[in-house]
C-alpha cells in the first residue's frame, strides 16, 4: 500500500476508534430491546482485538489514494453490518468475510456473540449517551430464512420488516429510520445506497449515534480563532478550544503522544488524540500503528498538567465505492459476485451489490455528538441491460395497420 499525502493526513479528524468499545462486556441493554444473556469476556476480547484490527485495515485503505481531506469511520458500525451479513452467509463467503472481519475459523456460535456484543454496547446516563441500531429490510414478498430472522432479531436486535426496496415509499423509509436512529444528524441515506432499487432484494442496515461530555468540559469563554498549519506550511484559521488542567491522561510512542479526554463521570469511553512529534508528520504516525500498538499506548496513559488547545468543528463524510473496493481488496470479493453463498440468508441465494457508509462528527467545550450509519444491498440477478449509448435507429409505428409514422437515425442526441 502506498503512503499516504502529508496533506490528507494532517487533516484528518483526530482518531477515535470506536471498535474500541467492543472489549467492555459490562453494558446496558439498548432501551426496549429483548434481554440477552451475557457475552462470554473471552469471545467479547478476541472479537475486540479482530474489531480493532479491521479499524485500521478500513481507515488506512480508505485514506490512501483518497482525495477527501477529511475521512471519519465508525469501525464498529461496518463491523456491525458486516457481521450481519456473515450470519447470513456459508462456505467460502463466511471464510471470505470472517477473514475481512479478523475472525478466521469463526463459528456459528460466535457470529452470534457479535450480535450480542452490539446489544451490551447500550448506554445512557446524564453524560453519555450511546445507541447502537439494526434493521433488515427485504422488499415486498421476498422470503428470508426463518433461521436468519430469528437471529437478527435475538442476537442483533434488528427491525426486520418488508419493504418496496423498488419505490420510492421504501427509501424514503429507509431513509426515515436513519434519521430517527442517528437524531437527524444522517440524511439521504438513500442515495448513498443508490434506492429506490427494483433490483434489490435486501438491505442490511446499522446504525449508531453517539453522544458524550467531557468529563472537564472546556470553558468556551477561552475559545479563541487560532491558526491550524497544512503540511505546506499554509494556515486555516479555526477556533481553538483552551484548558488547562493537571488531570489530563497523556502518553506517548514512536514519534508522537496520544491524549485521552474521557465523557461523563464514569470516563468508560473517551476520545484519543494522537499528535505527531515536531519534525514528524502524521503520514510516518499512522504508517507506524496498528491495533495492537494502538492498545498498548492507550492502557499506557498517565495523568499530567497540560495546556490543551483543541480545534473546535462539525463534519460529514461518506464512503461508497471506495468501501466496496476496499472490502475486495481486504478478501471479500466473493461476497460481491454470484458465485458467493448466501444461502442461510436467503433460499434464492442473493449477493452484495454496494456497501455505504456515513458519518457526522462534532467536537466542541462540551463535548462530541457523532453519529454513523452502515448500509448494504443484496441483489439476485439483473436483467439483461438494452444500453442505447451509440447511433440508433427509430420508428414509431401503429401496431393495428402497421404503418410507420416517424423513423430516423439519431447520431448525436445532444444537438
């Protein structure tokens, strides 16, 4: 893989691995959802770890080569769908996925802790607030697999309704649970999955909102513009939030630091930010990390007195094409094609057709909202396409006499 430019990477949005979450087991159940048992602590690690790793494959592979100056990704989100479609999969398309997923030689059993992994990742108290949703949708008539269902709503929670994935009706729907999940931070989620769809036999869908404050907020009196510096040596103005405390929880690695600013009173979850070194750069940091770096220096961290500064900002993103590309790159192309087995989702075999991802980020003195939403479609067969991109003749005939009443060639339907 190549290395990516200075410019995109020091303008990415601070890291905050969410698939993070995954390692506590100890959670809530979402409100209104069906108690599940326990998720067994080793399973809870080893998905945790495979989580983790999947997040760098994903934010590596989706910055390079990209001309986004800004790329944002809730791992545990496209982990959630793709988990999703494992339970539905067999044979080589679960290896395939399993192996995408860094859960090679996974069981059944297991692709159904992944769900009830999700189901403990609720939370909510005065300071933070975490919602983790599914839903399946297959469109009017299409049969799923009874097995499948039943473990999409057990194990996964998910909403499983039929719907006209072909009108418009249906993607507005779609596109009204989005909303709903991710308190109107995600819109038009479908037309990032290209609905309505009269192909589509299935759409897979998680979502995830997110909403912390800081456990020491910042006093946004002290907010101040300041000066963020490109690669080039070139400024953006920015306003730039300021604290200064002794408790902040500070570490540092191979050419950068990491601090930890954790929400609400518990500090369960936290935002890590990792700073390049003077006279390093964020190309040479992030080519240097991975999951298990990554662990290491967060657990690593100790409390210090600092001078914070902090850019304050709101921002959108969203991956389609370049996710499928990356998800065959990484081994999940079998997936994508009509020689995969998708038959435990549904007797007539379907296959992905797209994946889509959308994230809305906030960072400001009180705290972060950030909201993300993984969709996928499944398609059986397309027809065969009549594509009128070349010089064509017409006519317009009566069918009763058979007599013509226009014809023509059309060479250039521009003039």
């Amino acid at each position: 893989m190549t290395l990516f430019t200075q410019r995109k990477l020091a303008r990415l949005v601070p890291v905050m691995v969410i698939s993070v979450l995954l390692f506590s087991t100890a959670c809530g159940v979402l409100p209104g959802a069906v108690e599940v048992k326990q998720p067994d602590p080793a399973t809870a690690e080893r998905v945790g770890k495979a989580s983790n790793a999947l997040a760098f494959d994903l934010l590596t592979g989706l910055v390079d080569g990209s001309d986004e100056e800004n790329v944002i990704i809730s791992p545990l989100s496209i982990s959630a769908l793709l988990a999703m479609l494992l339970n539905g999969a067999d044979g080589a398309t679960a290896e395939a996925i399993a192996g995408v997923l860094h859960l090679d030689g996974i069981s059944q059993e297991d692709t159904r802790e992944l769900g009830n992994l999700l189901r403990y990742l609720g939370a909510s108290d005065q300071d933070v607030e975490l919602v983790v949703s599914n839903a399946v949708w297959p469109t009017t008539g299409y049969a799923l697999q009874d097995e499948f269902v039943k473990i999409m709503e057990e194990n996964f929670g998910a909403e499983v309704d039929e719907l006209d994935l072909g009108s418009q009706q249906g993607a507005d729907t779609i596109d009204g649970w989005v909303s709903d999940k991710t308190q109107g931070k995600i819109e038009k989620m479908s037309d990032a999955l290209q609905l309505p769809d009269p192909n589509a036999v299935a759409v897979l869908m998680n979502a995830i909102y997110f909403k912390g404050n800081w456990t020491n907020p910042f006093n946004a009196e002290h907010t101040r513009e300041g000066e963020f510096t490109l690669p080039d040596g070139s400024q953006v103005k920015v306003p730039m939030m300021t604290r200064d405390s002794s408790d902040f929880m500070v570490g540092e690695g191979d050419g950068f630091r990491v601090l930890r600013l954790p929400y609400g009173e518990s500090e369960r979850f936290g935002m890590e930010i990792f700073l390049p070194d003077e006279g390093s750069n964020a190309e040479e940091l992030l080519a240097g990390l991975d999951a298990e770096a990554w662990r290491s220096v967060v657990a690593d961290v100790s409390e210090a007195r600092l001078l914070v500064t902090l850019p304050k900002f709101e921002l959108e993103y969203k991956v389609g094409g370049e996710l499928d590309d990356l998800l065959k790159e990484l081994g999940m192309g079998i997936a994508y094609s009509p020689q995969s087995d998708f038959t435990r989702m549904a007797a007539s075999d379907p296959w992905l057709s797209r994946v889509a991802h959308k994230t809305y980020l906030r960072v400001d003195e009180k705290g972060t909202e950030a909201a993300a939403v993984t969709g996928g479609v499944m398609v059986e067969s397309m027809p065969p396409e009549f594509r009128v991109d070349r010089p064509f003749v017409f006519t317009i005939s009566d069918s009763k006499s058979g007599a013509i009443l226009f014809m023509g060639l059309v060479g250039d339907p521009s003039q």
